[in-house]
C-alpha cells in the first residue's frame, strides 16, 4: 500500500466509516492485463487499415468505449493516418460507425476475458465481512456489462449493485455512475464510498465524485499482458512495468495505489483511521 493523495474527500468528517467498495472490472476484477478492449480496438482499426500502437489503445483506457474510439481517432498520428487512406479527416459518423462495428466484436471475444483476477474473490468476501456493500461501474455497454454478471456469478461474484454509462447518460471521468451506485446502495455520504480501478478515468471518477480514489497498478491496463505473459517477464522487466503503472495512477491523484485488489485490506484500515482522525477535529 502507498498513501499518495493526502486531501482527503470533501465530506471526511461527515463520514463515520466506509460503507461501500466500487470497483471496475476489466483489469480490477476480471481481465487480467485488460486485453478484451485492447483487443478488439487492434481489431477494428485493423479493419480500416490502421495498426495501433499499444499506448494508442491504452491512454484513452476506462472512457465509455464510444469516447474510447472518439479519442484514438482525434490522436494526431491516427487523424493523419486516416485523412492520408481516405481523404478526410474522420468525423462524428465514422466514431458511430466504427463504435456498431465495436460491439458485436466485443461481445464475441469478452467471455473469454472475464476470468475472475486472482485473490479478488476471497478479498471481496473479507470486505463484505468488514460490513461493506460492494457496487461495480465500468467503460462497457449494459450489454457487455451484463454478460460479465453473468460469467462472474457463476463463479461466485455477485455485486450489490453495477452499472454502465447507458444507466446513468454519461460515463468516467464523470462521477454519475458513482452517484448512482450511492443511491441504489444508500450510502452517503460520498466519503464512506471507495472507487477502486486500474485507469486514470477510474481515479477521476472517484475524485469527481468525492469519494476515495485507489489505484490498482498490478493487475490492469498499465501491465497489459495476460497473468501468464507478465510472470514469464524477468524480475527486472517486471519491477520496471509496475513502477510505470503505478506512476500513472499516482499523477491521476489516487488517494492510494496498490498491485491488486487482493491488496485492499491495509488501505480500509488507514482509510478508517483517517476518518476517525478527520471526526475528532471536526468534534464530531
């Protein structure tokens, strides 16, 4: 665990305790390495022509997957590169074009990314066991979303409540999922909520919102390779992949960062005494 953001949310000394976890899923929950988005995007730009870097596809990571396509087309290399195939420069019906052709890709290769991250099942059970109620919001359409419910209850995971940008209008870095999540799991205020996530659009989230924001560097899309892929890597390559991810999370402004949810458990104890210590000043 590393304590970073030491501003704490607005409403610390109004929050008695931490009543709620809400977690993103591909590269926090499930996906190790977040390769089902990366994926397919490298598909679908393939499919006009377009081989996308790594970090072309990764940057943009955690935005609503339409704004995810918007944002790689308005990167410089990618507008240029399409204006040079076609002629113009993409526009708002390409995005929407591009995004129906997303979909279907998505959906047919997301089973087999929705493998459970190690350790995150038995520590959302320790969790529950603290008294926390655990929501879920995520990049993904509804449908998407649902058919990660679906392959995560049948091994074990069942959030209390999880949403996707279609449920609310908007998506990250917008905090109206988070506010959603209060509302259905009525918890209030906003700094008895911690928003865990493995991209800077998750940490914006969770600051937006006003609830804490936690990093998860280990296991998501600053790794970007499988389980497998990243423990063949040498202790060295490793080290230095880790330390790149947790930088990004930390400039996002994460409260805190760690290697995997598995790892919360230090973080909901300082959590707690921090809110304890904001009361006491407060005399509340």
């Amino acid at each position: 665990m590393k304590r970073l953001n030491r501003t704490l949310p607005p409403q610390a000394a109004d929050a008695k305790t931490l009543k709620a976890l809400v977690l993103d899923w591909a590269g926090t929950t499930v996906d190790f390495g977040s390769l089902a988005p990366a994926r397919t995007l490298e598909q679908l730009f393939a499919r006009v022509n377009i081989q996308l870097t790594d970090t072309e596809i990764r940057r943009p990571m955690g935005l609503p997957k339409r704004e995810h396509i918007r944002a790689i087309l308005a990167s410089p290399r990618v507008r240029e590169t399409w204006q040079a195939r076609r002629g113009y420069r993409p526009t708002e019906s390409d995005v929407e074009e591009m995004y129906q052709q997303f979909v279907p890709l998505q959906m047919s290769c997301l089973a087999e990314y929705s493998r459970l991250i190690p350790g995150v099942l038995d520590g959302v059970q320790r969790f529950r066991e603290r008294g926390l109620t655990i929501g879920t919001t995520t990049g993904y359409s509804r449908g998407m979303l649902d058919l990660l419910l679906d392959v995560g209850a049948r091994a074990g995971f069942r959030p209390d409540c999880s949403l996707s940008p279609e449920d609310v209008g908007e998506g990250r870095p917008a905090p109206l999922m988070l506010y959603e999540n209060a509302v259905r799991l009525r918890v209030y205020p906003m700094a008895s909520i911690a928003k865990v996530g493995d991209t800077p659009a998750d940490i914006a989230e969770g600051l937006n919102a006003g609830a804490w924001s936690i990093g998860v560097a280990g296991t998501g899309n600053h790794i970007g390779m499988s389980q497998d892929q990243f423990e063949s890597l040498s202790a060295r390559e490793r080290g230095l992949r880790l330390a790149r991810a947790r930088r990004e999370l930390e400039r996002a402004g994460a409260h805190y960062v760690v290697d995997s949810v598995a790892e919360l458990d230090p973080v909901l104890d300082d959590i707690a005494a921090r809110l304890t210590k904001s009361r006491k000043r407060r005399g509340k």
